[in-house]
C-alpha cells in the first residue's frame, strides 16, 4: 500500500503561530537592491584605515554565517518539523539568509575595491576565529543527532553569534553615519527578531515534553556549547577591533545578546550585562530599528503568548516565548 503524499493544507492549521510567522515574514520581504549603499561613500571616505578594516571586514564575516545558514541551517531544521506549515517557513527563512549573505557582501562591494573585496573574501574563508565559530555550528547541523541541538545552535548563531559584527553598522547609525548600509542591518534585525523567537518557540514545544532528567541532560549541553562559543568569540572580538579599541565593549554587547538567545530558549541569562551597560550610542542605532515589537501577542484562537520582555525601548529582539498558554 503506498504511503500517500500529502498536500499542504492552509486551511487547517495545528500551530496558528506558523501561520502568524508565515505572515509576518512575507509581509516584511526585501531585497538588497532596493537600498543605494553607494550613498555610504562621502562617510566611508572619512574613515582611516582601521576603522576601514573593521567595517569591510566584519560584512565578510556575516556573509561567511549567513552563508552557513542559507546553504544548512534551515536545511538541517526541515529534517525534523512537526507541520507541514513549519517546512513553510522554514523555506521562507532559507531564502531570505541568501538574501542576507547576498546584501553583507553588497556592502563592500560597493564601498572596496576589487583587490580589497578579494581580500576580504579569502580572510573570511581562512580566518581561525571566525571559521572555528562556522564550524562549531555546521557541525551540530550536518550531525545525525538531537534535533533540539540543531535549534539551539541555529538560535546562538543568530541571536549572539552575529552581534559581534552587528555592533560596528549600529555604532555608525548611531554617529548618523553609514546610514545605508545600516538599513540594510536594521532589514536583518527585524528578520532575525522573528527567526530567533519562531526557532526558539519551536524549541521549547519539544523541550517542555522532556523529562526532567532529558531536559538538564540538554541544559549541561546548551550551557557548555555557550560558553565554548563565547570563548572564541572573545578572541574573534579582539582580533577584529583591538586596532580601533572597541573591544570591550563589543564583548559587552555580546554577552548581552547571547543572554536575549537564551531567552529565545526558554532559559535562564548567563552574563551579568544588562541593557544599559551596552555603549548607549549602539543601543541608539537598535532602537531606530523598524520594530516587530510582540506581534505573537495578535495570533488568536486560544493562544495566549506570555512574556514578552520590556527591553528598554530596544524592541529589535522579541522576548522570550517562556510560556505557551492555551
Ligand atoms: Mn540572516
Ligand atoms: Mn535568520
């Protein structure tokens, strides 16, 4: 007897929120094209050389991530949905990381020459921190293993991992300088607020049905995987911005940001780094970000979203999903 194949069916739908997230995510498509980067070059031309490096340099990072997670994140997701909706999205989301890893790229492929852009390319495919932070994550997705992990490690990507190289867009927005390729990042923020929260509300479905001893078990691993990370991102952060002297407080924002990936999780923070410890002037440029602030909280049919977190006017990261009340 064969199996038969099933079409998807949006009218019945078991989870409103993939639907929701459907919605939301279609609704805010945007490509690269439509934002003109060359207007960047009169400020670019007043940065020296340093500050030329970081900013050309971090886009080359992004891109190798985004990379990752058009060509396998979300492919290694798909492996393992419980709708066929959740596939949906999922493809939604692919798509829109080639549209990232395509507009990173655009940035200084517009603002360096073609010798610079070539540098950049092979730094990124050959720098130590950077690509021991790549493979720490493909290697959790091309594993055969527990497919919670995989969630964990694509929501550490986007909600920590990228923020390293968010800061420095985000310090020239709020200087109201750069503004274009700002808007660029601000288009991905608002992208990554509503991956981080669906992937991470998908997490904490299956999360909640393990047993307590599953779920510690989990814990010890998420909490080691973090920490293993962020060491190497220390040495990522002070490779990249030693030479303009903005280390600490990228790592400050960092550690901020991988607690807000815990949150996507359901767990508890880690770092002591509140908002207000991170360089005013950079939380200046994320609250100029188009805002997706709660927009769970307008789902109906019985699904009632709790804590959404107050984030001090910094509504770029939609809070934690912590409880799924019907
Ligand atoms: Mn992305
Ligand atoms: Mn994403």
């Amino acid at each position: 007897m064969l199996e038969p194949y099933k079409a998807i069916n949006w009218n019945q739908i078991s989870d409103q929120i993939d639907k929701a997230t459907w919605e939301k995510l279609t609704e805010q498509f945007w490509l690269d094209t439509r934002i003109p980067v060359s207007n960047d070059l009169d400020d670019w031309r007043t940065l020296d050389d340093n500050h030329k490096w970081v900013f050309s340099h971090v886009f080359g990072g992004l891109t190798l991530l985004d990379t990752l997670q058009s060509q396998h994140g979300m492919a290694s997701l798909r492996e393992h949905v419980h709708t066929q909706q959740e596939t949906a999205v999922y493809n939604n989301i692919q798509f829109m990381e080639s549209v990232h890893a395509k507009s990173y790229s655009t940035i200084f492929e517009t603002l360096n020459t073609p010798e610079e852009i070539d540098e950049i390319f092979d730094w990124s495919d050959s720098e130590e921190f950077l690509q021991t932070k790549a493979n720490k994550i493909y290697n959790i997705y091309k594993s055969d293993g527990n497919h919670l992990k995989k969630k964990i490690a694509s929501v550490f990507l986007e909600t920590f991992l990228f923020y390293s190289g968010f800061y420095t867009p985000l310090f020239y927005l709020g200087h109201n300088q750069m503004n274009n390729s700002a808007e660029i990042i601000k288009l991905i923020l608002r992208d990554e607020s509503v991956h981080g929260t669906y992937i991470g509300y998908k997490f904490q479905i299956e999360f909640n049905q393990l047993s307590e001893n599953k779920q510690q078990e989990l814990k010890d691993w998420l909490y080691d995987f973090l920490y293993s990370l962020y060491e190497n991102e220390e040495k990522y952060t002070h490779m990249v911005y030693d030479k303009v002297g903005w280390s600490e407080d990228v790592l400050k924002f960092i550690r901020y940001n991988a607690n807000k990936a815990l949150m996507n999780l359901g767990q508890d923070p880690l770092f002591p780094d509140r908002a207000e410890d991170v360089n005013p002037i950079v939380m200046n440029g994320i609250s100029t970000s188009t805002s997706n602030h709660d927009f769970f909280s307008q789902v109906g049919n019985g699904y009632l979203l709790g804590n959404v977190e107050a984030m001090n006017d910094d509504d770029y990261n939609i809070g934690g999903l912590k409880e799924r009340l019907y």
